[in-house]
C-alpha cells in the first residue's frame, strides 16, 4: 500500500521516470549553473500549471510576511526557482557531483548519537532535507527515515544507490500504518528515527500551534510517538546558501518532561514550531508547502 496523499499536495517528484532517468545523465555533461538558467526560463510556465500550488505560496508572502501584491509576486517566482534548484541539485548528486554542508548546531546531534538512548529528528518540507543523510551519519546507531511511499521508482532507487555501504535505512509510510512497528522497534533499539513534522495527511491527528502569529495545524504523530517513547528529539532543516552549499540547522526541541503526556506533546510540537518558524523566517524563499497551511485563509 502507499501513503494516502494530502487532499492538496501529493509530494511526488514531478516527471516521467524516463525524464528523471535523462535529467541525471544530462547532469553528468552539463555544467549545474547550465542548467539553472535553463529553469530560470521555465519556472513562469511552470507556475501556470501549478495554479493552486502558486496561490498558497503567494498568500504565504501576503498574509504572514506581509509582503504588498506586486512584492508577493516576485517572492513567489524566488520560491519556485529555489525548490526548482532543490529538486535539481537531488537530481545532480544522483549523478554525482558533491555540495558542501555546514552543520550549525552538530554538538546536539553528537551528544545524543553518543548515548545509549534512541532519538528523533524532525524534518520539514524546507531547504534539501536529503543532503543531511549524506552528512549527519552514525557508526554507532541504525539510522532509519520515514520516507514517501508513493515517490517515484528513479527517485528511490537513486536514494538507495546513494545510502549503499551506509547504516541508512528507508521506512516508507505506509496506509496499513506497519511502519509503526519499525519506528518503535528503531527506537527500542537505541537507533535514530527521522520523520517529517510539518504536514497532517488525511485524517490524521494534528495539534494547533502558534506559527508565523496564526494559528496551524501540526501532525500529532512525530510528537506522541517523542513522548510515548521518552526519547529526545533535534530538529533539523537544510538550507541551500549558494549554488554549491547547503547549511544544517540542528536544534533540540524540548519541553517539560513533568508534564501529562497531552500537554507534553502539545509543548513539543509548539517547540518545533517556534525552530521551524525562526529557519522560515531566514529563508522565506525555501518554504516548499504548497497549500493553505493556515486553516484556507485568503487574501
């Protein structure tokens, strides 16, 4: 089975299996800045197709930057270059050529990777979040992701061929809900557990937090399974900086511990929140939700 899809936003890489087969090839024999300016024409195109995606990120700018009609627009076509050279620099390591990571915040995630204890990382759709599994590495714990069970076939053949020979293993998410079983025996077993934190999908529980002065809704899930578990949890999100290098944001995400379980939960998601929302806030242009995060408003 597949993860059911967000009612607004699938999350599967878009194109063919043929056109990401050839965009890895042609990667091998062109130059990336190349390519960049080839995508720097199509992205109006591009923001045709994907009205809906388009009128998300423009209220995002309007409504929580507060960026006037005209500004709005120019920060939208910035947004959709950004996650056009994401998804190109994905694309470009398959074939490849290296970027260069900064870890800001590494001492957090190396205290936890040397106790005895499991842990989580928390992830969002922001920046490359890929680029830390080349990077964030372990050789005392298993690292398991929960990944995308509906990404297409290149996409997870290429992660796998990149994580060959390493201590990384994919979950795919899955609407029987068995990876359950594999997130808590990862963390049963002392290992490292990373999740996305920042999207509810279908039915799913959620908790309300404060986030950009709006109230939004937050999957509950990253945050029962963290206190459920009683395992310490880091956020991390990957900025891309240059065309070339990427920087690693690791913070941990804390609350009381004394607390009722509930309020545990709603404290740690509030947490994560407040870290999510202070990365967003220095790189509004690489925020890649693509629908009304904040309960439909408009403008």
């Amino acid at each position: 089975m597949q993860e059911p899809e967000h009612s607004e936003w699938s999350g599967r890489t878009d194109g063919t299996p043929f056109m990401q087969k050839a965009l890895i090839v042609l990667f091998k024999m062109v130059p990336l800045e190349v390519i960049y300016a080839i995508m720097a024409l199509v992205v109006p195109f591009y923001m045709l197709f994907n009205h809906r995606g388009y009128i998300a990120i423009y209220h995002f700018f309007r409504l929580r930057l507060d960026k006037k009609p005209l500004s709005a627009f120019w920060h939208v076509y910035r947004n959709h270059y950004a996650f056009g050279q994401v998804v190109l620099d994905r694309f470009a390591t398959y074939a490849g050529k290296h970027f260069k990571l900064t870890i800001d915040g590494n001492e957090h995630y190396q205290r936890l990777n040397e106790g005895e204890r499991g842990f989580m990382m928390l992830s969002s759709h922001v920046g490359n979040y890929e680029q830390a599994g080349y990077a964030l590495v372990s050789e005392r714990k298993q690292f398991y992701a929960l990944v995308y069970a509906g990404e297409s076939a290149t996409v997870m053949s290429e992660r796998c061929k990149q994580f060959v020979g390493s201590n990384i293993h994919m979950i795919p998410v899955q609407a029987d809900m068995t990876h359950l079983f594999c997130i808590n025996k990862a963390l049963d077993d002392g290992n490292i557990v990373s999740m996305p934190a920042d999207r509810c999908f279908g039915s799913a529980k959620s908790v309300e937090c404060q986030f950009f002065g709006t109230p939004a809704k937050f999957p509950l899930g990253p945050f029962a399974t963290a206190v459920q578990k009683d395992v310490p949890v880091l956020a991390v999100m990957v900025m891309k900086t240059s065309h070339r290098s990427y920087t690693a944001f690791v913070r941990p995400v804390k609350c009381d511990r004394t607390l009722p379980r509930k309020q545990q939960m709603a404290a740690l998601a509030q947490a994560f929140a407040n870290s999510l929302e202070s990365v967003v806030s220095r790189y509004p242009h690489q925020w890649y939700n693509y629908y009304e995060f904040w309960n439909g408003e408009r403008v």
